[in-house]
C-alpha cells in the first residue's frame, strides 16, 4: 500500500529533531514511532506490535547480521591495534614527514585512497590513525572528519574491486543488467558514468591546498580551533570508548604492530573475494596470536580487548539498526515507489540519469540507504532505461552516485555514523559541517549526467 506525500513525515521529522537536539539515535526512533503510528492508523493495528515486529525482522536478516559482526570485529581489531602502540606510533611516525597542516590533511585522503576495499574500515582506521597527527595542526575534527567520510564510500564505488563493487556487481546479474559470472566486468564498464564518486574524491584536494576557500561550519571550526585550541565544538561522549592504555608497557610500541594487521586484514578479504566479514575475523585472530606470541599482552589482557572493542561499537551499531528500522517504515510506505512515480511525468531520454541521480538523492538521504537503495532501484530503474531507449548503464551508474551522495549527506548514515566515531566528533557536528561540501560535489554531478544524458546513447 502506497501512503503518498504522507511517506515524507518519518524522515521529515528525524532530520529535524536530530538538527534541534543534536543527538542521532533518538531522533530516529521518534520518527520509527511516528511511521508506524501512521501505518497502525491505517491498517488498525497498535503501533507497538508493528514496531517490535519489524525491529525483530531487522534484527533477523543476514544483511543486519553482517553489519554487526563486521563493524564489531574491526572495532576489536582496532581496539588490539591500538592497546599495542602501533596505531599511536604510527602517528609519530608520520609527524615526522608530514611539516605542514596541509600534508597532513592530504595523507589522511591518501590513506583513504590506499584502503579502498571497505568504506567501514577506511572511516574507521583512517580517522583512529589520523586524528592525533591533525591534531597536532590544530586541525578540527569535523575537516578530518569530512575528508574521511567523503573519501571512504565515493572511493568504493569507482575502484575496480571493493565491497560495494561485488555487491553491486551481484545486483546488475540479478537485473538482467549483465550476464551471470559477468557483473564484476559489467560494472567496470559503468564506472565512468559513477559522476558523484569521483566529483567528491576530487574536490578534496582542492579545499586543502585553497584552491577552493573552506566556508561554512568548516570554516568556525578552523577558526574556532587556531584561536582557543578546542578541536571539537560539542563533547565528543561515547558509553563505551576504546581502552587505550599500553598492555604491556615493558614493550616499546613499533610501527609494524599497526602495518601488519593491517595488511594481512587486506590481504585475507581479497583473499576471500573481497568478503569483508571473513577477512576481518582473520585478521582479529592473526593479530590476536601475533600479539600473544611477541609478549605485547597476556591472554586475558587480549581477549578483554577484543570484546572491549567490540563493545566500544555498541552506540554507532544502535543507530545503524534504528536507520534499519527507518528504511522498513519507508519500505512500507512506498517512499520510493513515491518518489519516482513523482518524477515520471518530467522523464525523457536525455534527461532520465539526472532525475534519476536526484529523486534517488532524495530518497537516500532521507532513509540513510545506500545498499538497500540499490537492491530496490537498480530492477526499477534498469526497464525504466530500456523504454526510455537511455543508456543502461549511464542510469545504473546515476542510482550508484545518489547512493554514495546520501552515504555522505545522510546525517545518521553508516558512514557519517562511523567517521564520526573514529575521529571523535559529535555526529550531527560532523554531518551538518560536511552537508554544503556534498551538496557542491551533488550539483556538480547533477550537471555532469544533463550532458550525459545527451552525449551518451
């Protein structure tokens, strides 16, 4: 049952009481509450049973499953890589070639650029890493935290092979888009026309060297933290933050304690198809026994580790479920179907990628949804393309750029939720600071597929 205009309420009222309260997780379950209140209305059932039910159903899928295990598991390993001195001895390390605040701003999006497999683990590490080396430049945590956010998810989707680009690849199998065993290729066909990836990757370069002047809440942050030091404007709080005292302090940090980790977590997710669950449960063991057999701490000192940083991601994995929980009462209001049955009637050929890029925009920012959006809108939007006689893969690659730009602009999203806890800024600071930055590099694109749309046939 399609609900209308009416579906716009729930994430209408999650963006404004998140904007007025400054706080993400609750703001997320008053607007669940008010979309289930609205479909009990209608099909009169109580709104706590539809509620319970589909936080249940979320709960339940292998999709949420996966999420969870992974987002902990790299908080575990981060949370070991820490505890070791590697991560902080990297940062040393890297003070001592980085001079300038510049060249520390361009090795966090060149660190992001070298972590390409996961936007999870690039926010995640990249931010953790990066964080004490701005710092040390006096650089606010929503710059860094801009950086690592854009680079994260828009990079995925325009390197040949990352967790998005298998997933996806599966999508355009499933589509008809390609044939079987040949979405990966399909896909890197389809990279060129992903307008929004590169647009913000590349932009970034431009804020740091002044090219283009930093402006908005960047800008009071910058000001803000050169004259009174203060890096973040609002307490960075978190009920469950890393240990990160030394475990053995006996033994001197060393860089490799950090590198190593890393790479055999690289190495094993290519090693199992760019799984990005089986890769990290490798990693967390190797660098457990690793840990172990160097004598950096004991049994019980690793183990309490690992479940520390499991736990540390307990509040960022709350509101990636609670941002589940939205996306099924936007499902079940036709939120999509909604958006797009909107925009048909000003569909054409030269200009069905733009309006498609921008109603998807829409919808993605609104539910935080950059996979989901995939699953839905790629079988919609693929004989959509073909009536239109359009470039498939030209429109494919619009739905691919509004996903990412709402992965960046959504202010609950899953990356803008874990760039926000690995670099210790408050998330609605980060979100709102970084917003006018997406939406410059979503103009931009939203020319870029008019002129597609004619050019490409």
């Amino acid at each position: 049952m399609g609900y209308g205009a009416i579906a716009l309420i729930p994430p209408a009222v999650v963006i404004i009481l998140a904007i007025k309260q400054r706080t993400s997780f609750e703001p997320l379950l008053i607007g669940c509450l008010v979309g289930y209140a609205i479909i009990g209305y209608h099909e009169h059932t109580n709104v706590f049973t539809i509620f319970v039910n589909s936080f249940e159903g979320v709960m339940g899928k292998q999709d949420s499953v996966w999420v969870i295990l992974v987002c902990g598991l790299y908080g575990s390993l981060i949370g070991l890589m820490v505890r070791s001195g590697g991560t902080f001895k990297f940062g040393e390390w890297a003070l001592k070639r980085l001079k300038t605040e510049k060249s520390a701003l361009m090795g966090a999006w060149g660190l992001g650029l070298f972590i390409f497999l996961d936007d999870y683990l690039s926010a995640l590490t990249v931010g953790l890493s990066m964080r004490k080396i701005t710092d040390a430049f006096k650089v606010p945590r929503e710059k860094l935290a801009y950086i690592v956010n854009t680079t994260a998810p828009p990079w995925c989707v325009i390197v040949p092979i990352s967790t998005w680009t298998i997933f996806i690849s599966n999508i355009l199998e499933t589509s008809k888009v390609a044939q079987k065993g040949q979405g990966l290729s399909t896909y890197w066909k389809m990279i060129p026309y992903v307008a929004y990836g590169y647009i913000s990757v590349l932009i970034i370069p431009l804020f740091i060297y002044g090219i283009f002047p930093w402006f908005g809440r960047i800008k009071k942050a910058d000001i803000r933290a050169k004259e009174t030091g203060q890096l973040t404007a609002t307490e960075f709080s978190d009920t469950a933050s890393l240990d990160i005292s030394a475990m053995n302090p006996a033994k001197s940090p060393r860089v490799i304690y950090f590198l190593l980790p890393i790479i055999v977590l690289l190495a094993a997710t290519i090693y199992f198809d760019i799984d990005a669950l089986k890769g990290v449960m490798v990693a967390v063991v190797f660098t457990f026994v690793y840990y172990l057999i160097i004598k950096l701490g004991s049994f019980k000192q690793l183990s309490e580790t690992v479940f520390g940083g499991f736990n540390s991601m307990v509040f960022a994995l709350a509101i990636l479920m609670m941002s589940y929980v939205l996306k099924d009462v936007n499902d079940k209001m036709g939120l999509t179907q909604y958006i797009l049955h909107s925009a048909s009637p000003y569909l054409n050929k030269e200009f069905l990628p733009v309006i498609v890029f921008v109603s998807l925009s829409l919808i993605s920012v609104t539910t935080g949804s950059s996979w989901g959006l995939y699953a839905i809108a790629i079988p919609l939007v693929v004989p959509l393309a073909q009536h239109f006689n359009s470039n498939v893969l030209l429109n494919c690659g619009a739905v691919i750029s509004a996903g990412v730009f709402g992965a960046n602009a959504c202010l609950y999203s899953d990356a803008t939720v874990l760039t926000a806890q690995s670099t210790e800024c408050n998330n609605l600071d980060h979100g709102l600071s970084q917003l006018p930055y997406a939406f410059i590099a979503f103009i931009i694109s939203s020319m870029v597929y008019v002129i597609l749309g004619y050019i490409i046939h």
